[in-house]
C-alpha cells in the first residue's frame, strides 16, 4: 500500500500526500515523499520499537514502564519519567534520552511511546 514519509529529522508517516508539518524537523512545510515499502522500514535499515512494538523515531517522547536505578550513583529515575526528543541509535535495543540535562542510554524494553 502506497504511503508517504518525510525525510527529514521528524521521519513522519502519512496514508495521505501533503507536507510535512512536524515542529522542529529539518524539512518541515515540504513535501512528503511517496512509499510503497511492505516492511516498514521505509528505506531506513533498522526500526527500533518501544516495550510494546511500537516504531520509534527520533524526537518522539517516552516514558519508563519501571523504576530503574542510574549505574554508578544512589539516583533513581522513576516509573512514569517521561524523556522527550529522544535520539536513535544504531543498535535498535539502544535510544539516547535527556532528563534534565543528564544523557543516557536506555533499553527500549523499559520504555513505551508516550
């Protein structure tokens, strides 16, 4: 089935032709590019998916599904933290989140799609 996806940063996905209107993406008000891919990956390689299988991109915001201690120090970030603008990686087990101004690495099977 043909759909369309944007190209840049937001890497949208629409069933409709238009353009893109995702704040902050590098190709925001141009057109959106048509796909026929029937295994989601649009091109891109590898999907990275939340806990519960939905796809992930780049700038999404997550939430923990569990409490999970910071290595190395007494801090715990707690179920229900939600990490905004969330940066893929090349392993799809990996996404990079902020909170606050901490970055770290987290497993995707503690986090879901918010």
């Amino acid at each position: 089935m043909e759909h369309y996806i944007c190209t840049g940063s937001c890497n949208g996905v629409s069933e409709e032709e238009g353009i893109c209107l995702a704040d902050n993406c590098s190709k925001q008000y141009e057109m959106l590019e048509p796909c026929n891919c029937t295994d989601g990956k649009h091109g891109r390689g590898v999907i990275t998916k939340d806990s519960i299988g939905n796809i992930l991109n780049n700038g999404d915001s997550v939430f923990l599904i569990k409490d999970l201690p910071l290595k190395g120090t007494s801090q715990v970030y707690k179920q229900g933290t939600v990490a905004q603008n969330i940066k893929l990686t090349d392993d799809p087990a990996y996404v990079e989140c902020r909170f606050g101004k901490t970055a770290i690495m987290l497993k995707t099977e503690f986090l879901k799609k918010k």
